[in-house]
C-alpha cells in the first residue's frame, strides 16, 4: 500500500482528503505544520502534499528542508496563484501545483497520475535500456543513439540525458541538475547545465531536427518531454 503525507494547517481540509485517499486504498500520514512534516517525512512516504502559506515553517521552506533527502513527487497546495510562486515552487523541488479551492477529485486523480509515473521511472530503472521515438538509452553501455546513430555524448551529457529521461515529464530546476550531476562541491555554476544542454539537442538535431526531447520550462528549468 503506498502512503502519502500530507502536511497542512487547515484540519478540516486535511481531513477530507485524507478519507478520500483512504477510500482509493492508500495509507494516509497527517502533520499539521511544517516542523511535524519534516519529522514524518523520515518515514518515506511515496508522495507528499504539501500546503504552502503554515503559520511556524512555510511550504517552500519544507520542501528545501527535505527535498535532498526525498525522492518522491511533492505536490503543492495553495491559495497564492501567481506565476511567480507557482515557478519558484516547481524550481526548488515541487513536481505539481495545485492552487484553493480545488476539486478533491481532481487532486486524487494528480496524485494517482505522480505515483504511476514514479512506478515507471522505478520499472525503467531495472532495464538495460530506455526507448523514446526514434532516440534509444542504453543504460549500462552509457550510450544514446537516435535513428542509430551515436550521438557521442560526453559522460556529463550522457548523466543529464539519463537523469531527465528516467523521470519523464518531471521538471528540474538547473540548480537540482548541477547537483545530481556535478555535486554540491562542483566548481561550476548553472550556465554549464544550459551548455551542456545545449549541445545535447545540438547533436540531436544534426540528426533529427524534428524531435527534442529535452523541453524547457521558462523560468524554472527542463524536463523530458512526454510526448515524444
């Protein structure tokens, strides 16, 4: 059975959601502000929602606090619906925004939509290789072709490829790209991850110009795009 955390100040909503996650068969774990959801978030949960504006610690600062340490979606709950929280949301960790008042109905369907695209990442993880279109990943050779054509990928371009393409349409600031790839002691900045993708869709196009598979999302970073 997986489990979702939920951590909120509103009792009321948290309560409602959690009967009707219950009702669709997932184990249910409650914080009602931010410092509880930290500590529960030790027990690894597979999805977390997670409410923005909490009275001790807000969500953003929950997210940072835990997202090194958790792998799986987190899914904000607000009533702020400006752009500029719904970017800096997804650019410090968060995989979804939902803004209130929203349809319980379509939350569960976000949440169940997450956790099978969690299911396949972890399925993928297991394969030799991963298959996109006409672009093919093997995973223990560390190569990618496209129409089979080596695209001669450097190992830190390959890393990049291989990072996006297990967790497809999941969004990655650069900064969570420098670090996953790079490390927190790299001696770098940002601009190397545009660079370096950069010169991924360059050698791509030279043999496929129709198809990137690598999307930007304006102001918050990349992902890989689901409908190739």
């Amino acid at each position: 059975m997986e489990t979702i955390l939920i951590i909120d100040d509103e009792a009321d909503l948290v309560m409602i959601i959690k009967d009707v996650l219950e009702n669709n068969g997932y184990n249910v774990l409650t914080a009602y502000n931010g410092l509880d959801g930290i500590e529960l978030s030790k027990k690894k949960p597979d999805l977390i929602i997670l409410d923005i504006m909490m009275p001790d610690i807000d969500g953003f600062n929950v997210c940072n606090s835990i997202r090194d340490n958790i792998n799986c979606p987190i899914l904000f709950l607000s009533a702020r619906n400006s752009e500029a929280d719904k970017i800096k949301g997804l650019a410090i960790g968060g995989d979804d925004y939902i803004t209130k008042p929203f349809s319980v109905k379509e939350l569960v369907m976000r949440v169940k939509a997450h956790l099978r695209r969690e299911k396949r990442a972890l399925n993928r993880e297991d394969e030799d290789f991963l298959q996109f279109k006409n672009l093919k990943i093997n995973l223990k050779g560390m190569t990618v072709t496209v129409k089979g054509e080596d695209l001669n990928l450097t190992k830190k371009e390959f890393e990049i490829v291989e990072l996006l393409a297990l967790y497809p349409g999941q969004v990655f600031s650069k900064e969570q790209i420098y670090e996953k790839i790079w490390g927190f002691d790299g001696m770098g900045c940002t601009s190397t991850v545009t660079e370096h993708i950069k010169k991924i869709r360059f050698k791509i196009s030279e043999i496929e110009e129709s198809t990137q598979y690598i999307a930007t999302v304006w102001g918050v970073g990349y992902k890989w795009d689901l409908r190739q």
